[in-house]
C-alpha cells in the first residue's frame, strides 16, 4: 500500500531533494562520503542510510517502552515493503519520541513517508537489496536492545552477532548495491560482502570504544566483559574502573580486532576496479576517519569524553586529500594505510 499522491515523478523528486538536504544534519560523516559516490548510488544509499537512521530514532529512544519499539518497527518495515502506509507509521511514532530527541531526527521521522517514497521509486533489485537490511535491523536490534545494560555484552561472539545487526548487514547492502552498478565484481560477489561484513563491524566496534562513555550516561554497554580480565571487571562501574590496567588491557585488545577489521575494509576496497573512484573513496574516507580514531583511543586510553577522541576538522581534510591521491593505486593505498596505523595493535 502506497501512500496516495507519494509516488508521482513531481512529489518523488521533491522527496528526493528533501533527503539530500536533511542527511548532513543527521550525519556529519554520511554527508561527508556518500555525495563521493556515482549519482545513482549517492541517491540509493543517501536513503538506505536514513531508512536505517529512522529505525534507529525508534530503537534509541529512551521514553519508548520495549513493546513499543518493536511495533514501531514492525510498522516501519511493513512501509519500506510497501504492506503499510508509512504516514500512518510517522503519525503514530513521532509524538511518542523522547523530548530530547535532536531536531533533525525529529523532522526525519516527521518526514518519514517522503523517504520511503523515494525507496519505492527505485528498482526491484534495489527495493529487496534495501528492504533486507532494514529487515535485520528491524528484527534484530530490539533482541539486543531489550537485553542492553551497563554489564556489557557476555563475550567476542555476542559482539560480532551485534555489530552484524546493526553494520555488517548493511556492508552486505553496499556489495550488493555495488555489484548492480559495476556488474564485473558480480563474481566476487561472495568474497566481498564477506569483507564488507568485516568492514561494517571494523566502524562499528570504532565507534563503540569512541561513545563508551555516552553509552554509560544512556544505561547501556557494548563492550565485551569476556575481554576485561576474564569477565571479572564490572563494566558498569566505569568512573571507577577505567584507569586500571586491566581495562586498559580489554581495551587495547578490542582495538587490535577492530585494526584487523579494518584491514579486510582495505581489502575490500582495493577490490573495487580502479576506475570507480568514487565507490573507492567512499570507502577510503570511512577508513580513514576510523583508523586515525583508533590512533586516538590508543594514545589516550584514559578518555572520559566522546569529544577527547574525536578526529579534528583538518585531520578530516588530510584524510581526503592524501586519499584523493593514491584512490586509484592499491600499492599507495596499502602503504598509506600502514603508516596511518602504525602503532595500532594487531
């Protein structure tokens, strides 16, 4: 079922103007890479990253209750389907959300209709590509969310099962994405999404070391206890316990399987044929932002504050300049990532 008057080429490409211009203010780093892309990738995946984004507004929020989140989420995957009208979906979740919820992602999910519109615009082929990922994330997120709390995760394993939930299925999304834009990598299809898996969790796991702390004031923890002496650390006692060695210890290890990922994202992208500059540099910049990250979590274990490990606006331009660079060489690449991770422990 599609939302009346939704769909007409006037109102999709309206809508479509309408998510490029909302997606720098819900994602610094999305606005950043994704306009790098081709024209017709940038537009297909400028809306799966704010399909994803609109489920994680409903998955994030404090005032929601469990049952809630999950049939605001059933109700979101039934309009990506096109089973629902995804007004209804925005009218019934948008007045529910926390006060405090940013403006942006307010506006994002006042709007959510238009997004889905521009969803249902696109191919078959794309249409099941994007529908799968939200799917996972839909059915899989609320699993670990109703179970979150300042404990942590039990081991490696649950780390894994919850970084493919919430990035590796949507590494999978891009290979597929990309196939069906460059067709030759059709028969590495495979081998691709499986480091596209590696590389989603590789961002992932950076961007759960950086928000430890932000986590903690939210009531949730995604670090592994079985990486803090043996289980025996109390993650939930943070302020207390994050200048003692063997938190440094857990750290430094979950920094060095978070650079092995990141080696496969490498792979990953001196896969991509060297024409295809644009597909390279998206990968490149989110590589890069996340390796120099690394770099800061390991130089100041002691951080106490998100922004104490943030990576500076002209960190940022090095990053794009150098790569810009060497996009379309393999050797460069290699040999710029390792002296970007020189130190970092594998």
């Amino acid at each position: 079922m599609r939302d009346s008057n939704e769909h007409s080429p006037g109102a999709v490409e309206a809508h479509r103007q309408y998510q490029a211009g909302i997606l720098p203010d819900v994602s610094r780093t999305f606005a950043l890479t994704i306009p790098a892309l081709p024209d017709r990738l940038a537009l297909v995946v400028t809306n799966a990253y704010l399909l994803c984004r609109i489920a994680d507004t409903v998955e994030d929020d404090p005032q929601l209750e469990a049952g809630q989140k999950e049939s605001g989420l059933g109700r979101f995957l039934a309009a990506v389907k096109g089973e629902e009208e995804a007004a209804g979906f925005s009218a019934a979740m948008t007045p529910r959300l926390a006060r405090e919820t940013p403006e942006a992602e307010l506006d994002l999910m006042r709007n959510a209709a238009r997004v889905v519109a521009v969803t249902h615009s696109f191919s078959n082929a794309e249409r099941r590509i994007l529908e799968r990922c939200v799917s996972v994330m839909c059915v899989d997120m609320p699993k670990f969310q109703r179970n979150s709390s300042l404990a942590g995760l039990r081991d490696l394993a649950e780390l894994d099962a919850y970084c493919y939930a919430v990035a590796g299925v949507a590494g999978e999304m891009l290979t597929d994405l990309f196939c069906i834009h460059c067709p030759e990598l059709a028969p590495k299809r495979e081998e691709l999404r499986k480091l596209a898996v590696s590389f989603g969790q590789g961002l992932q796991m950076t961007n759960i070391l950086k928000d430890i702390w932000d986590d903690h004031q939210r009531g949730a923890c995604w670090l592994p206890r079985s990486e803090f002496d043996d289980g025996r650390l109390e993650l939930a006692k943070l302020p207390e316990i994050h200048l003692r060695e063997e938190f440094r210890q857990g750290l430094h290890n979950l920094i060095a399987i978070a650079h092995g990922h990141l080696v496969n994202a490498l792979e990953f992208t001196c896969h991509l044929p060297a024409r295809e500059r644009g597909m390279r540099r998206f990968c490149l910049w989110a590589l890069g932002l996340a390796v120099l990250t690394l770099q800061k979590l390991r130089r100041n274990s002691g951080f106490t504050a998100s922004d104490q490990v943030k990576v500076s606006r002209r960190s940022v331009r090095a990053t794009v300049f150098a790569t810009n660079l060497l996009v379309s060489s393999n050797r460069g690449l290699r040999g710029l990532f390792r002296l970007a991770a020189r130190g970092l422990p594998r």
